[in-house]
C-alpha cells in the first residue's frame, strides 16, 4: 500500500461521510436558526422548544433519505470490500 492510496481511501472515506451528514446536519441547522430567531422574538427561553423540532426534522430526514444514505453507504463499502485484493498487492 502506497501513501497515495492510503491518502484517497481516507478522502473518499471523508466525502461518503459529508454526503451521509449533509442533509441532517444543514436540515437540523435550518430549523434551529428559524426556533432561535423565534424565541429572541418572543423572547421564551425554553430549552425542549429546539430539541423536540430538530429531532422530528432529523427523524423525518432519515425517513425519506435513510434508504439512499443506506445504499450509498452499502455502495462504498462494497468498493472498499472489491478493492482489498488492489490494495494489498
């Protein structure tokens, strides 16, 4: 195994991660600027106000992209398994 090869495992390792975390992340992040914008609108200072919106959009999203975050997960690893012969030699 070469630098070179280690190196990309380890960025197509991080690219499969960001694609993964993306639309939780940034859906998450969404919902929280708009409940934070509320609450210093109205001034309520409840703590459950974020955490129960950003978990329903969380469960939702996994609800509609959970099959293609599996598959593409399913897809590298996959790659990765196809590949060891490659890599080793």
């Amino acid at each position: 195994m070469t630098p070179d090869t280690i190196v990309n495992l380890g960025q197509q390792a991080i690219v499969v991660t960001v694609q993964l975390t993306a639309p939780i992340l940034l859906s998450t992040l969404f919902v929280g600027v708009l409940i934070a914008m509320f609450q210093a609108a109205t001034q309520i200072n409840e703590m459950t106000l974020t955490f129960v919106p950003k978990l329903i959009v969380m469960a939702l999203i996994m609800l509609f992209a959970g099959s293609w975050m599996l598959s593409l997960l399913v897809d590298y690893t996959r790659n990765l398994f196809r590949d060891i012969p490659n890599l080793i030699g």
